[in-house]
C-alpha cells in the first residue's frame, strides 16, 4: 500500500480523535452535555450531523452496489429517502426540539415518550429502549461489515493481524476508532465528528464520479450511455423491471426517517426552534448532492468496469476499486477515509444513543434512580463499549451484505417509532395505551415480516418490503387504541401569557 494512503489516513484518524478530546474538554460535564451537547449544536453542526449519522456506509458501498448491479431504477431508494428526509425537517424536527424541552428536558426518545404519556411512562421507557437497543446492535453492525470490506477489497492481507483475518482487522479497528472519540467526547464529539466526516463524503461523492467520467478511460457520458445500453438497453431507465410493489417497497424507505432515533436526536440538540428551517435548508442540500454523487458512482462506474474489462466480484465494493485504481496515493487515500467517515459517523450516532437509552431508561430507571451526572456519564461510556462489541459479534460474517442489514434495522425502527412520533407530536388526543400498541405491533410486525420471508418473496410475487405493514399495523394501532381508550389530559398544551 503506498505511504501516500497511509498519510491521508493517518491524518483523518488524527482528525477526529482531536475532535473527541477537545469535545471532552468542552462538553462531558453533566448527563444534558455527554448525551446531547448542551442542546447548542449550529444549524450547519445540526444538519451535517443528521446526514451524516443518516447516511452510513450504505451511501457509499451499498447504494453503488445496488444501481452497479441492477441500474438506475435502484435510484428510486435514493428518491424516497430525500423526500422522506425532508417532510420529517419539516413536520418533525421543529415540534420535536420544543417539545422535549417542554416536557422536562427530556434527553431520549423514550424519556420524551415517558413524560408525554405519564400513564404509560414505565413500559414506554422500558420497551422502546429494548427495541433501540436490539435494532441498534444490527445498524452498527452493518458499519463494521462495511469497515471490514474496507479493509478486505483495500489493504488485502497486509493488515491481517495474529488469528484475525483482514476483514476481522477491519471491523475491528473500525471499532476501536469510534469508540475511543464516542466514549470520551459523547454527543458533541460526535456531533462535530459527524460535521467533519459529512463534508468529506460530500467532496468525494463529487470528486469521483467526475474522474470516472471523465479521467483516462472513462470516455464522457456518451460512451458511459453506450456502454451501458450494451450490458441492458434500459440500464438507464427508472423503470426497468419496476413493478408496483417493487416501487413502493423502494420509494417508502423515506418513511423510515420519522423513527430514526440517532437522526431525529440531532433535531432536540438545535440551539433554537428558529434555527430549524436554516438546518433544514443546508442537510437538505447537502443530501441532494451527496444521493446524486453516489448514483453516478454506481451507474458510471459500471460503464468504466465494463469499458475497460475490470473485474468486481462484490458490487458493494465499486467505490473501493475505483478509488484504489483512478487516483494518487493521497487522493486515494482521501476517498478510503470519506468511506471511513460515513461508516463511523453513523456508528457513533448509534451507539451513542443506544447508550443514552441504557442509562437513563435501564440504569437511572431501575439500577440507581439517585445516580448523579458523573456517574450516569461513566456508565454511558461503559454502555457505548457493551453495545459495540455486540455488533462487532453480530457482524463477524464477512458474507454479511451492508444494505441488506441496514433495511432490516431501518424498517424496524421506522414502524417501531415513525407513526409513533408523529401522533405524539400532532394529536393532542393520543393515549399513553394508543403509543405502548403503536410501539409493540410496529416492531413486532417488522420481525414476524422478516422472519416469514415475505420481504423476499410475498404470495408467489416479489417481496414486500417490511417497513410497509409494520408503519400501517403501528399507525391504526395507535389511531383504534387511542379512541378506545382515555388519553388522560397528558397532552400538555403551550403556555400563552
């Protein structure tokens, strides 16, 4: 591997491990500082944050992958999550940064949940911190798969270490790295990490698909149509081979957004409910770009490979090849660490808040109500390390395919929380019984869905994707039991002068 690589590594490695000692200086003091900065993120912090912790390897190995293999139709994933993105800016992300703090500074998603439906409280904490713990473990873990790629189409079995394979070193280290910044800097470091990471992802997702086009062999994009309408007439077609559930299966992963917990998280953290829409204008830009940047890596990169006889066994590695064959060493090694940033930008997110969950809804909950910051801000970072290592174990399979983990989770947390969210923070008339049905039937469908196989292969015809019932069963759940049943006066209205 040249020196070239190693340097630009070296330096974004630096980079942000910089960024988590500073970030434990500034803002690790109390548990409102280590598990959400103080609620003083930037706009331009906030936005980047929430993209970046988004976006995770999948842009950047799984996306390509997926339009590599199969075409621009697979672009419709990409189009349904902008839309996705930018209806929860705009009906969430306001409503929810004014309303956790109205409900008593409420620092999780489940504490959120337990303050606006008090009836409820106990088995809302108890069970929505369970499912962001489970589901958590699976997101990370696609991460690490994505880490241990990195490593194993990258470096080959030069890094291979004692017993461990070169994809074991990669997972690993991946790890090691996100920990060592998340368990000492906590949200901040995190947050500003993320910042970091998203600006490189967005330059490379620039950067690379003008030099496949346009560099030696690549031929402009004339030769890419040319090339592809070789390999299928309609590679460029967004509807080749489409079918109506095949559309919506792709189209409604932007449902997903509304119960993304280490996304919507970003959103409590904003200075001011004023400072939203300014948020929302700069991720919203910055995710056209970045969705567009990693379509033309998939698309035109397979006109390069087939233009100039290059082998790619694993789609999912496209990027990796290209970044490896096309530029200077430290270039290269540039593009190595914005694949690094947009795995362990959403990594750290993930454990992050899994963690925050741990703490306040398991450990202050039922361990040490009396547990002071200091304390709850240590067994946050014992807390980061155990849920880490369990999605180190759940990733040991290099066989894992990173989108196809990164559905699964998706689905789960966006049935599980998205209708549940939603209601909480418009229906004033929703019940404390109507969120525990909501929160239950939408994870519980997601699970049956996935374990039936009917995201695959559903009556005969293609599969249904598992987010689609599981939204639906949560949203009527919430919607028959909250009618069925008194909602108590929970909902509490703002205070006019």
């Amino acid at each position: 591997m040249a020196i070239g690589v190693w340097i630009s590594l070296i330096l974004y490695f630096g980079l942000m491990l910089g960024i988590g000692f500073y970030a434990w200086r500034k803002s690790t003091a109390s548990s409102e500082e280590y598990m959400l900065g103080g609620r003083n993120l930037s706009p331009a912090v906030a936005a980047l944050s929430a993209g970046a912790s988004d976006m995770s390897g999948w842009l950047l190995l799984g996306l390509p992958g997926a339009l590599y293999a199969s075409g621009l139709v697979e672009a419709w994933i990409g189009i349904g999550l902008f839309v996705g993105a930018f209806v929860n800016w705009v009906i969430v992300a306001p409503r929810l940064r004014e309303q956790t703090e109205r409900y008593d500074n409420s620092l999780t998603i489940p504490q959120f949940l337990s303050k606006r439906f008090p009836t409820r409280a106990m088995a809302l904490r108890t069970v929505s911190a369970v499912i962001i713990v489970v589901f958590f473990a699976v997101y990370t873990a696609s991460g690490l798969v994505a880490g241990g790629k990195l490593v194993q189409s990258a470096f080959g079995d030069i890094v291979s270490f004692a017993s461990l394979t070169d994809y074991q070193v990669g997972v690993w280290g991946t790890l090691a790295v996100v920990l060592a910044y998340t368990v000492v800097g906590g949200f901040l470091a995190v947050s500003l990490t993320d910042f970091c990471q998203g600006v490189i992802m967005m330059l490379a997702l620039i950067v690379m698909p003008a030099v496949v086009l346009f560099g030696s062999g690549g031929g402009g994009f004339d030769q890419a149509s040319e090339t592809l309408a070789g390999v299928d007439p309609n590679f460029l077609s967004l509807a080749n081979g489409l079918t109506f559930v095949g559309f919506l299966s792709a189209v409604t992963w932007g449902l997903g957004y509304f119960g993304q917990p280490h996304i919507i998280v970003r959103f409590m953290a904003i200075r001011t409910v004023g400072e939203v829409s300014k948020a929302r204008n700069i991720g919203m830009t910055w995710m056209g770009i970045s969705l567009i940047g990693a379509v033309c890596v998939g698309v035109f990169g397979r006109a390069y490979a087939e233009r100039n006889g290059l082998n790619v066994e694993d789609s999912e590695t496209i990027f990796i090849v290209l970044a490896d064959l096309l530029f200077h060493p430290l270039v290269t090694g540039f593009l190595f660490a914005a694949l690094l940033a947009a795995i362990m930008s959403t990594i750290s997110s993930q454990l992050l808040v899994a963690s925050s969950s741990l703490t306040e809804d398991f450990y202050r909950l039922f361990l040490r109500k009396e547990a002071g910051d200091g304390e709850s801000v240590m067994v946050g970072r014992v807390c980061v390390l155990i849920v880490g290592l369990i999605a180190a174990f759940i990733a040991r399979d290099p066989e894992s395919q990173v989108l196809g983990l990164v559905s699964n989770a998706w689905a789960g947390f966006g049935a599980a929380f998205g209708p549940l969210i939603i209601l909480s923070l418009m229906w004033p008339r929703m019940s404390g019984t109507g969120a525990v049905a909501g929160l239950v039937s939408g994870a519980v469908t997601v699970l049956v869905w996935i374990t039936l196989g009917w995201n695959s292969s559903f009556l005969g015809g293609p599969g249904v994707y598992e987010i689609i019932p599981g939204f639906i069963v949560s949203w009527l759940a919430i919607y028959g039991v909250s009618l069925a049943t008194q909602s108590s006066g929970e909902y509490r209205a703002i205070e006019t002068t």
